[in-house]
C-alpha cells in the first residue's frame, strides 16, 4: 500500500510538471506557428515549402502537448448523465472510420436506462484511446466488443472494450498504465492514453481495469459511478442529443 501511495504521489508531482512544462510549450509552439505562417504568406519557392514544414511539425507537436495536458487534467470535468446505450453508439459511430475494414467492432445489447456520472466528452476520449489501442494490437485485423451495463459492484457501471489481439505480457501489462510507457514506434505513440484513462477513471470517483493475455486479447474496463436518476441539479441542461432515451 505504501508503495502504491508512493507511485501514486510520484504521478501526480509528475502531472503537475508536465502540465506546467506542456502549457508554456503551447505558448511557445503557437508563436513559431504564427511565424511561420508570416513566411508562408510572404514568401515564396522553396522557402514557402519549408515553412509549409514547420507548419505541420508545430502541428504534430500541438498533439503531443494537448495529450500531455489532458493527462495534466488541466481542464475540469464537468460529469453529467450519460446514458451507456447513447455513449456507445456514440463512440462506435465516432471510431469506426478510425478503426479500418479488417477490425470489426461489436456492440451487445445494452440494458436501457443504465447510466453513469461522468465528463461527456472525456468518457468519448478515453473510449476512443482505447479503441486505438484496440485496433493497433490487431495488425491483422479482428474483432473488438464493448459491453457495457450496471456493475460489477451495486452503484457502479462499467464500459469494457474486449480485442481479440496480441495482448500483453505480464512485464508489460504492469507499466501500460504509467505515463510515457509505449511499445509502439517513434512518432506512433506517446504513452499517454492509458495513464489518461486511468486518470480519467479516478477523477470521476471510478478505477481502471486492464485484463489481458498473450496471443488471447486484452480487455480495458472503465468502473464509474452509476445513476439511475436524472442526476445532479444542473446535469439535464447538458442536453446535446447524445443523450436520448428508448
Ligand atoms: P500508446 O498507445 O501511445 O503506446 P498507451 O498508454 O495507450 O500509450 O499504451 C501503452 C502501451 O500498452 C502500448 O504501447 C501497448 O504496448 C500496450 N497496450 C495498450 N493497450 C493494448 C491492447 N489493447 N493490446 C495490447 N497492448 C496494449
């Protein structure tokens, strides 16, 4: 336990750096950008073209510094009333163009009313890191599930995204969660979206589960706080259509 607390104090000193260090590269990435653009405006040839470059360079640096401060969770979540059945098909109709031909995606039945407290769109983000992950641990095509419905534990709902990929050895599947932890190519992946999920999960009074074998497939399970009624005073004024009732 004392362990854990450690790791978790660690996290979070390391957050608070990375927040600070990523908001001041921001700064700093959008007067190189506006530069740039200067030249790409005024000039013309060659140097137009490498302007061009830089351009798309801040741009791919922008990713990385917006990853970093959603891991910082510089911005507040706002939990409102999510219905589960609306959050996935949500999320199956936002990935899909992602995913490609050869990943087919799944969705069983959900129980209808079932719903959690949560960020809108940061439940979006953190469904979609994982249905990247997904679709990257099957190079060869297959089949990703996502459940969803009440528990396990009485209050609690989960959403559970299944592939049927390479899964992780257990060496990996302890540090996939930590920040900056990736398997994946330079320039691929940050190893943020896990710790962001994970993150995610905590802040909204949930946790994070990661089950996963070798050559079997990985299952990600988000555990938040269930509802059953129409939420907190306010939530209901979140009304952006995502959220409809059958
Ligand atoms: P990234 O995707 O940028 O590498 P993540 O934090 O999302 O960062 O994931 C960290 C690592 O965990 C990945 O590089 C990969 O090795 C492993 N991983 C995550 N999800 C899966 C999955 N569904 N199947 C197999 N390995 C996974």
């Amino acid at each position: 336990a004392a362990e854990n607390l450690r790791r978790t104090e660690r996290i979070q000193a390391l957050g608070e750096l990375t927040g600070g260090v990523a908001h001041e590269f921001n700064n700093l990435l959008m007067v190189i950008r506006a530069n740039a653009e200067m030249v790409l405006a005024h000039a013309g040839g060659e140097a137009a073209a490498h302007a061009a470059e830089i351009v798309q360079a801040v741009d791919r640096g922008r990713n990385l510094t917006d990853g970093l401060l959603s891991f910082a969770r510089r911005q507040p979540l706002n939990p409102v009333r999510v219905p589960l059945d609306a959050a996935v098909e949500d999320i199956q109709r936002l990935a899909a163009p992602l995913l490609g031909v050869a990943v087919e995606i799944a969705a069983p039945p959900i129980l209808a009313g079932a719903a959690v407290m949560a960020d809108r769109t940061q439940l979006q983000n953190a469904l979609l890191n994982l249905l990247i992950n997904a679709r990257d641990a099957m190079p060869d095509g297959g089949r990703i599930t996502i459940t969803a419905g009440p528990g396990p534990e009485p209050g609690q709902c989960h959403i559970a995204v299944a592939d049927t990929g390479t899964g992780m050895s257990p060496a990996i599947l302890e540090k996939a969660c930590e920040p900056f932890f990736t398997t994946k190519d330079q320039g691929k992946g940050t190893g943020l979206g896990l710790s962001m999920v994970a993150g995610f999960a905590r802040q909204s009074g949930g946790d994070f589960l990661l089950a996963s074998r070798p050559g079997a497939g990985t299952t990600a399970t988000i555990r938040l706080r269930g509802t059953s009624g129409d939420g907190p005073p306010g939530a209901a004024a979140d009304a952006d259509g995502a959220g409809k009732e059958d």
